[in-house]
C-alpha cells in the first residue's frame, strides 16, 4: 500500500514551524523572567517579536498552501473519532498559529516600545496604555498554554499511531 504523503512545501513549512514555534516558548519562558530595562531583554524581545511576526507570516503560507495543496486523505485504520480528533486539534492549532502573534503584537503596540520585523519598524497602532498591554500580554501567554497543549496532544497523537506501529501516519509528514 502505498503512503499518501504530503507535498514537500508542506513537509517544509511544518517542521520549520515546528522547530521555531519550539525555541519561541522556549525565549518566552527564558526571556520573561530576565530584568526589566536590561539590554538583554531587549534584545531577546527584539528577536522573538521578529520570530514571531515571520511564523504569523508562514502560518498565512502554509494556510494559502493547504487550500492550493489539499492534504491527503488520512489511511483507513484511523477510525472516525480519531479522525475528528486530528481535525478538531489541527484547526485549533492554526488558531492558535493567529492568536499568538497577533496578541503578542497588539501588546507590544500598547507597551509604549516599536515593533521592529528583523529591524524593519512596523506602524505603532497603538499608545503606551500598562492596562491594555498587560491584558494582551494575558491573552498571549493563555494562547501560549493552550498551544504547548494541543503541541503536547499533537505529539500524543504521533506518538499513539507509532506505538500502534501505525507508521503510515507518520511517515505522511516526514521526508
């Protein structure tokens, strides 16, 4: 039987998406905890405010590449729930793909600091508001949570049909 596999641009975007998305959780955890003020703060921010602002930009390219590229249809030995199961986590994965840099954005914009993308500024749509920035600072580290959540589930889900010696479903994404 052969594996119906996903495109290679695909195959690409996921794992470079999945490796940044990694070391972004990773910089928040690390970088929030740093002192306010400090030249390394600010330049951990700079970077994951670019990082960020790149996987909102890949999130629109892999979406615009899924309706171009339809993925394949899942095997037959993955039953219905779980089929739903994958739809339902991978749709609030994309979510989550959109909330987080836009949250993280609209904060910035209220922290009375610019956003620079790789030292390009982008507009200031906002004012220095300490209120509205920590209510979006709030909702993207919530974001944040639920998305190492549906990552942990995501990996869950890989790591179920590998015990199951169900290689197939992960061979789809592999290279």
């Amino acid at each position: 039987m052969e594996i119906q596999r996903y495109s290679s641009t695909a195959i690409i975007i996921h794992w470079v998406m999945a490796i940044m998305i990694i070391a972004m959780i990773c910089m928040g955890i690390y970088m929030a905890d740093l002192p306010k003020g400090s030249d390394e703060r600010s330049w951990f921010f700079s970077l994951h405010k670019s990082i960020g602002l790149t996987l909102a930009l890949l999130a629109i390219s892999r979406l615009a590449w899924r309706m171009i590229s339809p993925p394949p249809m899942l095997p037959s030995i993955v039953s219905i729930t779980h089929q739903k199961m994958a739809k339902a986590t991978h749709h609030l994965l994309y979510l989550m793909m959109f909330i987080q840099p836009v949250t993280g954005y609209i904060s910035s914009s209220f922290s009375g600091y610019k956003t620079k993308f790789w030292g390009v500024p982008l507009p200031h749509w906002g004012w220095k508001n300490p209120e509205l920035n920590e209510l979006f600072t709030e909702m993207h580290e919530i974001s944040a949570i639920c998305l190492v959540i549906l990552i942990v589930l995501h990996i869950g889900g890989v790591a179920y049909h590998l015990h199951r010696k169900e290689t197939e479903i992960f061979k789809r994404m592999w290279f």
